[in-house]
C-alpha cells in the first residue's frame, strides 16, 4: 500500500488485516508501530486498549484523504456497462473477500460507506475514484431519508459510468436497506446488478457467543419489534439489532442512545422474566481488539451502555 503522509495510523490498521502483522505487533508492540510511523497518541491508544479512540484518531487521519464528490459526466459512456456491483467488506479490515477486493479494484466508480479505518484506508488504495457515503448522515434526519439519498446517489453515479461498484460495511444484504434499493432500482431500469456475500455482525456474534442459529433463532431489528408489538418467543434466542436506536427511526444528535430502552423491557417482561439474561453484543471492528459483549439481565438493560452498533441477545428461557 502506498503511504500518504499523516495517515500512518490508518495505513497501520489497514495492514493488520495481516495475520502475520498481528502476530509482529504482538511479539513486539513498539517496534511494529514504529516501523509503520504510527503516532505517539495513536500508540498510547492501542496500548491502552482504547478502540474508540483508536478508531476516532485514524477517521480524522483520514479526512484529508476523501477525495471531494466530483461533477459527474454529462453523458454516459459509450457501449454497455457492467452494471452495479454491492460488496460487503465485513466487519474488519482482514475480512474483506477476495472476490470483493478484485470488484472494487476494477470499478470506474466506487461508493463507500464503512464502520472502520482500515477498510476506508484500504479501500481508498485500491480504487482512486472512491468516494464516502458517509456524508448522507445527518443528525436527526430519518434514516430511511438517509438511505435513500445513499441510493440516489448510487443510481446517479451508474447511469453516468455505466460500472459501480458500492462497499457496505459488514454483509450489504444484512440489514442495509441502500444495497438492496438500489439494486432493484438499477434492475427495474434494465441494467444489470448484483451482491456479493461477506461477513456481517450476526455471523460474528455466532462465533463470539458460540450460538448455532440451527436449532431455531428469532431475528428482529430493535425499533420494528417494539412499535409493531411483536410478541417473543421465550423458547427460542431473541436477536434484536441496534438496541441503541430502540424507537428512534432518525439518527439521534448528539450522540445519544438507548433513550428506547424501557419501552423495550416493558415488552421483552411479557415474555421473560426481569431476571433474565441479556447479552449486549458489538463485534469487533479492529483486528487487534476483541468483541464488546456485556452480561446483564432484561430488568437492568435501561442503565446500559449502548451505540449503534449494541445488539441485543436474549437466550432461550
């Protein structure tokens, strides 16, 4: 990977998608970082075992770097295109497929929008016509605006290319409401679209919390289970994704999360007792933390620390 200069946190996390440059930084944490240039506060952070602030040092890195939305053509390109590509990069930067990665490299035009600095900084080097979604997310717009504008744009860009590809974080089929749109807007105007496979957060919590989803598993975003009163189904695992935006469909200001909360126990004590295990699960993002999983019970879920990324996992009573 080529290296720009003020960007040496994010080129180091973009590399730790390496094993072998995981297992360097854990013989020897100083040296792996120096050799890289890493920052003396970037490397206090991952010392400390500090992801969010590991994660906010290399995003600010890296808005230099996000080249401005360009003007698109006035006219599309000659002969047909190949259409629209939706990949998914997974949910660290060593999970992205090498189907994807081959994808990204050859499209005239990449849109992305990712939860990591490693992706963003791999995914800039390897497509020079990539541009971030990210600046669809207002605060308190509603998010299916925000989606849709994600997909406006994603369909602006394939009728003046011709060829896209887009890059979601985890799977761009699970939970991403802007893969899906756009590729059944793109087909219903006659242009060829497809999805690739990768790794979401539910394929991490299974592995995390060693839950094998054969046995029967009940999935369910947070906001749609409490305002269509959705009855549980005690005997079963309860999944219910984005617990921190629980009765909130707009991006909340201010960083605020969890406000829905007691509304959900209210429902969830229908159904479970308020003793009742709860698990806030978070995969992990960056190759040198672990997962976010915190034990509580249903009763105490309202004095929980939650983000956006907060799935909640109820066992089978």
């Amino acid at each position: 990977m080529d290296k720009i200069s003020n960007t040496a946190l994010a080129d180091f996390l973009a590399v730790l998608g390496d094993p072998a440059e995981q297992t360097r930084f854990r013989a020897d944490p100083h040296a792996a970082m120096a050799a890289h240039g890493v920052p003396a506060l970037a490397r206090a952070a991952l010392l400390a075992g500090m992801p969010e602030w590991v994660e906010s040092l290399a995003f600010a890195e890296l808005e230099a770097l996000r080249p401005p939305v360009p003007a698109l053509p006035l006219a599309p390109p000659a002969g047909p295109g190949r259409g629209l590509t939706v990949v998914g990069t997974g949910m660290d930067v060593g999970q992205l497929t090498h189907t994807a990665r081959l994808a990204i490299a050859a499209a005239p035009k990449l849109l992305y929008s990712v939860a990591d600095p490693g992706s963003e900084r791999l995914l800039l080097a390897l497509n020079p016509n990539a541009e971030s979604l990210q600046g669809h997310y207002r605060e308190g717009a509603p998010r299916i605006d925000i989606y849709n504008a994600m997909v406006a744009r994603i369909m602006a860009c394939l009728r003046a290319h011709g060829d896209v590809c887009v890059a979601l974080y985890g799977h761009p089929g699970v939970f991403a409401h802007a893969g899906h749109a756009a590729i059944a807007q793109a087909r219903a105007e006659g242009l060829p679209a497809r999805m690739l496979p990768a790794v979401s957060s539910l394929d991490s919590l299974w592995a995390d919390l060693g839950v094998d989803p054969a046995s029967g598993c009940v999935i369910q975003e947070a906001t749609d289970f409490l305002t269509r009163n959705r009855a549980a189904v005690a005997d079963l695992p309860l999944i219910l994704l984005q617990i921190g935006a629980t009765g909130d469909r707009r991006l909340p200001p201010g960083g605020k999360r969890g406000q829905g909360l007691p509304l959900l126990v209210a429902l969830l004590r229908q159904s479970h007792p308020a003793t009742h295990p709860a698990i806030i699960y978070e995969a992990a993002t960056l190759p040198l933390f672990g997962p976010r999983i915190i034990t509580t019970s249903i009763a105490a879920l309202p004095q929980a620390a939650v983000t956006d990324r907060s799935t909640l996992f109820l066992p089978a009573v």
